[in-house]
C-alpha cells in the first residue's frame, strides 16, 4: 500500500506549530495530551493539527482555543500567539536558555544542572513540573524545529540533520515520524514553510 505525504503547509513558531493540509475549516476539535500515539484518518478532508510544547500553555487554554478555535488560519495564530505563556522558574527560564544556544552541540542535562546551580534530580523535576518533559525530549523538540526550518528552506535532510545537532538524516526521519506520523522524506518538500515570531 503507497504510504501518501503530506501537502500544504507547515508553520512554525517558537513554542507551537501547525501542519495544515488543505484549509482549515470550523468543524470537530480534538485536544490530544503530549506523548500520546495517535492517527488522523480524514481521508480527502482538511486537517489541521497544533503541535504546542507542554511548557507553553496550560490545558484549560488549549481546551479553551480547541472549542473556539477561529476557520482562518491568521485568525488561529493570532490567537495562539495572544495566549499568555505559563510562568516558569528563573532557573527553568535559563535552562531553556542554554539548551537554544547549544542545540547544536551535546546537551547534557547534568551540565544544564550544573549551569543552574540544581542537582540534576531538582532540574528534572522542575522539567517535569513546569515544563512537562525531561530535559531529553524538550531538546529533542527544540532540535526538531531547527531542523524543519533547515529543511524546508530547500535543504537536505543530511543537512538539516547537522544544523539541529542530530546524528544524521536517519536520526531526523525517525524523530519526525515519531512525533508527527509522517515521513521526512516524502512530505518535508510537499510543504511550504512559514516561520513564526
């Protein structure tokens, strides 16, 4: 069975993203938590999905903006840029910091813990509380929208890989697949990009 790519567009914020197929439309909402396995089976229907880091927006937001959620699209990311982001401690904050300015390199979270001034058990747990992940999948994420960007500005997946500090195109692919359900290689050229502030 031919495995069909993704088309349309793939808009990248800071902490949020959307993939969008077709356009969007006001229909039925789905609010799916983080680390969930899921599929979207709308053959032939529009679809867009709002991938947004755990950190960024409580729950009750997101429920809130899922059941209002405006049909056109500038009207959405408005909405989503407007959307007070969670407060998170100083030391949180710049953990956050460091790991962007070294997504490229190795990222150790005993190293960020250390930067901190936390042991890594009191970092993780922060993460875990504030956050809503390990320091491993948040640099996972944030390493992914580096890449994404790398990509779709026309280059290849090899080295948009290098640019995010992933090992190699394969370690890209299989994370895109993880986290999205689509494949890197047929639906990253089927999209058109557009970064967000």
């Amino acid at each position: 069975m031919k495995e069909e790519h993704w088309q349309g567009a793939l808009w990248l914020g800071p902490d949020y993203c959307l993939l969008v197929e077709g356009q969007a439309h006001c229909a039925r909402a789905l609010l799916v938590p983080s680390q969930q396995e899921h599929a979207f089976e709308l053959a032939g229907q529009p679809l867009l999905a709002l991938y947004a880091e755990p950190l960024a927006f409580s729950l009750e937001q997101l429920q809130a903006l899922a059941a209002t959620a405006p049909a056109e699209l500038p009207a959405l990311v408005e909405r989503v840029r407007q959307l007070p982001r969670l407060p998170l401690d100083a030391r949180v904050r710049e953990a956050l910091g460091a790991v962007d300015e070294q997504l490229t390199e190795r990222i150790s979270a005993q190293d960020l813990a250390q930067r901190v001034c936390l042991s890594l058990s009191q970092l993780e747990r922060l993460f875990a509380e504030q956050v809503g992940l390990s320091v491993r999948r948040l640099v996972r994420w944030r390493r992914l929208r580096l890449a994404l960007g790398v990509a779709l500005e026309g280059r290849t997946l090899t080295d948009a890989a290098h640019a995010a500090g992933f090992a190699d195109s394969a370690h890209l692919s299989r994370t895109v697949r993880e986290l999205f359900g689509i494949r890197a290689d047929r639906s990253l050229r089927h999209l058109q990009l557009r970064l967000l502030d």
